[in-house]
C-alpha cells in the first residue's frame, strides 16, 4: 500500500520533468518560422466538361468510360482519382497539374463510351495551352433491339 509519502519522490520528479521540457520548448525556434504552404484550391487548371446524351437527347449515365491515348495517365476526375463516372449525363475530367498543355506539346487522350445496350463510342481530344476549360457534346447511340 502507497501512502503520500511514498509518491511525494515522484510527484517532484514528474513536476521537474515537465519544467526542463517547457524550458526545452520555449528556447526553441518556431519550427514552421520560415515555411510557407500554398493551398490551390482549384489543382486542376485545366478542366474538360462532357454531356453526354443518347440520340433523342437524354442524358446517358449508365456507360462504362475508358480514357485512352498519349497522354491518358495524367486524366484524373476532379476528386483527383481514375474513377470516371458519368452523374446525369455530365462527365468532368481534370489534367494533372504536373503535366499541363503547352505551346509545343497539347494534352492528347481519348474517351471510349461503351455498356450494355450502346454502341461503343470513342472520341478523341487535343487540349491547347490556351483551352483552360473545355465543353463538348457527346452522343451515344443505343443499338436496336
């Protein structure tokens, strides 16, 4: 069984640890003193919109979408993954920052539209240095039944 006078050695010890801490931490410099942290909220500077509709023109969401072509690794939906899905009709891809268009070198990739009871449709896309944003129509056929 402990009695008070049996912690009073800890209590002093404890209460002297925490003090040469403080002490430590109050001596120290800021660590972030010189850092600088820049948020971009939009990453995706260069953005392409795509409705996508069947040919009586209702909006198509229930195809499967491929993206293809040169530069189809740096295609990213705007959370910033591979996932594309299509939500009433509209379909938005984003670029990777790291590899924007340029004057020389434009982004070039294709999306392939394909499901069950579609004719599969692939339409290619050149992104300019100058086509910060982009929106194109996309038609899908559904096959005869």
């Amino acid at each position: 069984m402990h009695t008070d006078i049996d912690m009073k050695p800890h209590k002093h010890l404890i209460i002297l640890l925490i003090t040469t801490v403080l002490i430590i931490i109050q001596g120290c410099e800021h660590p972030l003193k010189d850092v600088e942290v820049e948020v971009d909220p939009d990453p995706f500077a260069y953005g392409v919109l795509l409705q996508i509709t069947d040919e009586h023109d209702n909006p198509v969401s229930d195809v499967t979408v491929t993206i293809g072509g040169q530069d189809a690794e740096y295609i990213y939906n705007l959370n910033g993954y591979k996932q594309f899905d299509i939500e009433k009709g509209v379909l938005i891809l984003g670029i990777h920052p790291l590899h924007r268009p340029t004057e020389n070198k434009p982004v070039t990739f294709s999306v392939q539209l394909s499901g069950s009871g579609y004719v599969t449709e692939t339409t290619p896309f050149t992104i300019t240095a100058a086509q910060y944003t982009s929106a194109y129509s996309i038609q899908i056929r559904r096959t005869e039944t």
